[in-house]
C-alpha cells in the first residue's frame, strides 16, 4: 500500500452515512481500514464506501466475537463507529472498555445530536440535524418550504470530515502525550461550524433571515442558476466587481448594472432580465463564450456528464473501476500519492487471514466459524 496514511491501523465499526465515508477516506490515504460486520455476503463492486478496506464477519452478540473485536481494536491506532450512544457500551467495547486494553487508541464516536444532550438518544437523519442549528432554514426558495441540499452538508461536512478533522488531530496529539482518547463528533456540532462566514455576516447586518435575499442563497442576481435555451442550465458566480464586470459585457448585460451591481432593491427584477438573456443561448454556446474568463460561469452538469468535462479528465477526479464511475482518491499529493482504487471486498473476505494475523489457528477459526462466532 501506499499513501501518506500507510502505517495506520483503522477498525471500523459498520454502519451507515459518515463513518463508512470516513474509513473509505482513510483507506484511499493508504490506512488499514478492517471493517468488523455483521455477516459474510457476496462482493457489491458498486459498494463504493467499503472501497480499499478488510473486511471481518463477526458475531458480535457472542462472548467470543466480541472477544475477537477487542483483540483487533487492542492493535489498532483508531477506531470509529457510528452508533447511538451507549450501543457500543452495551457490547463491551465503549471508550473504558477499549482504552483499558489499548490506552493510545483514539476512538472516533460519529451521531448526529452527540452523546449527550437531551436528544442525544433520539433517532433523526441529515435533514433534522439542518434543521435544529439553523443551516436548512437558509436554503431554498423564499416563498416555499426550506430544501434540504440531500445528505451533503449534515452527514459528510459536518460529519464525516469533522470526524476525520477529530482523529487526525487526536493522532497528532499523541504524538506528544502517548495517550489516546475519545472524538464525539456530532453533526449538530460540524454543520453550523461550517457557516463561519454567514454567521460573520449576520452579525454585521449583512445576511438576512429570509430565503433567497442574501448574496450566497440566491438573492442577488449574480448568484444564482439560470436555465439556456435548451433546457440545461449554468451557474453564474461572479461576486467580485471585476468579475461581474465581465459577465455584463460578455452576456450582453446593461452596463450601468456595473455601477449598481450590489442595490438589493434591483435584485429581484434582475433576476428576470437576466434569465431571459440566458435563455437565448444554449449551454454550449454560454460555455465558449465564457471559457477562459473570469466571469464564474460554468455549466451545470448531470452525474453522467461530469466525468467527461475536459478538466474533470485532466484532474483525473474520476475512475472506472470494473464498471463503476466513482471519485478518485483527494485531495492530491507532491510525493505520497496513494494507491489506485480497487473494487471493495465481499463482506467477511478477510475475516480468515485477519484472525490468523491475531494469532488464531486454523482449527480454532473452523471451530468459530461452524459455531456461528464467523458469520
């Protein structure tokens, strides 16, 4: 393996949502990602999570798959799991459980509400999460119901990647103490951290409460996505004066709009002035002419369209992996660049070669296996 990760030892609890996209980063970096699941199944080459990783099929309701759990995690520099609180507690492998066996462990813990507080306990999904610290009260559009932007901003913003921000942190940490320790990392915690700068700009009077009437939620006229002449659609950004300069003498735009390019009061009827110059020209034709410019408009393309933009091809942001589109490894590295993804393992496909590497026997693990221990 290769990677500026090689070296790292991850056990990875399954599950659903951030964590599995947490460990899969991991993996693409060059960590031993061993995923303990519940039960042996056939390869899914679409299962793209799972991408890069071990994968051990263990009974975690016997005493000795739990036993065999612990065994991997007292060998491992990070675990992370993705459960209700106390889940792991009640199985024996909580932060006391595993810190005692492995005392430099860090124990990456990812929910949505955190392990405590009063809805710590409560089930809910990316959409609430939004919902409760103010983030999906600004999307969508002012007349109509706030719209939630899929699973991107609560599950894998503010969750995967503060829980990768947590260990990482904690790894380096340790470098220093010698001591692990435990990541609640919670996406009612990560969302609203990323609106640094909206919440900068509320208290400044800048940012309105009110949908679509701000410069970023597609208020201002410069801002926002506008349909072509057949049907596709771009994506116009230019915030800054200079920029939104040239996309007024590109897109044929009034010129004196340059001198009141931020009047709110104009905004809304600019919006339909502008939409309607969009809409004589197809998307391709925007796209040439604004090619090269500093105008920040660029087409907005479907999944499949993606991979084959000239510069999503030049970055390589893409691969085909025995059929499947999926996202190359990033960001990119000067001298440790990892590996080139593989397809992921059938559920349990290591779980015979990992439990020899802890010292289980051939015979023990056809014993374990015929009772139900290896599933």
């Amino acid at each position: 393996m290769s990677g500026p990760l090689t070296g790292l030892t991850v056990v990875e609890m399954a599950g659903l949502g951030p964590a599995p996209l947490a460990g899969q980063f991991l993996a693409d970096l060059g960590a031993e990602v061993i995923l303990i699941t519940r039960k042996s199944g056939k390869a899914n080459p679409a299962d793209i999570n799972n991408r890069g990783k071990l994968s051990v099929a263990l009974n975690l309701k016997s005493a000795e798959g739990i036993e065999a759990a612990m065994a991997l995690i007292a060998r491992a520099d990070v675990l992370i799991e993705g459960f209700r609180p106390g889940v792991m507690e009640r199985m024996g492998l909580g932060p006391d459980a595993c810190l005692t066996a492995n005392p430099t462990l860090v124990y990456g813990r990812m929910t949505g509400w955190g392990q405590d507080g009063p809805m710590a306990q409560m089930a809910g999904h990316d959409i609430n999460y939004l919902g409760l610290t103010g983030v999906l009260h600004a999307i969508g559009k002012k007349d109509q119901p706030p719209i939630p932007p899929m699973n991107i901003a609560a599950d894998y913003a503010g969750g995967t990647m503060f829980l990768l921000l947590g260990v990482l942190s904690a790894i380096y940490e340790r470098h220093h103490s010698g001591r692990g320790q435990v990541i609640d990392a919670a996406m009612v915690d990560g969302a609203p951290a990323l609106m640094a700068l909206v919440h900068s700009m509320i208290a400044m009077g800048r940012w309105s409460e009110q949908r679509e009437s701000n410069w970023l939620d597609g208020g201002a006229p410069f801002y926002r996505s506008y349909e072509c002449a057949d049907g596709k659609y771009v994506s116009v950004g230019p915030l800054e004066p200079q920029f939104f300069a040239q996309l007024v003498d590109l897109a044929g735009l009034p010129q004196d709009h340059k001198a009141s390019q931020n009047d709110e009061t104009s905004w809304l009827d600019r919006h339909a002035s502008y939409a309607q110059v969009f809409q004589t020209k197809t998307r391709a034709e925007w796209e040439e002419i604004f090619d090269g410019t500093d105008a920040c408009v660029a087409p907005i393309l479907t999944w499949s369209e993606a991979p084959q933009h000239p510069h999503m091809k030049a970055r390589g942001v893409f691969t085909d992996v025995n059929g499947v589109t999926q996202v190359a490894p990033a960001p990119k590295f000067s001298r440790s660049s990892p590996d080139p993804v593989g397809s992921p393992p059938a559920p349990g496909a290591d779980t015979d070669s990992v439990m020899a590497r802890l010292g289980y026997d051939a015979q023990t693990i056809a014993r374990m296996r015929e009772n139900g221990i290896l599933t």
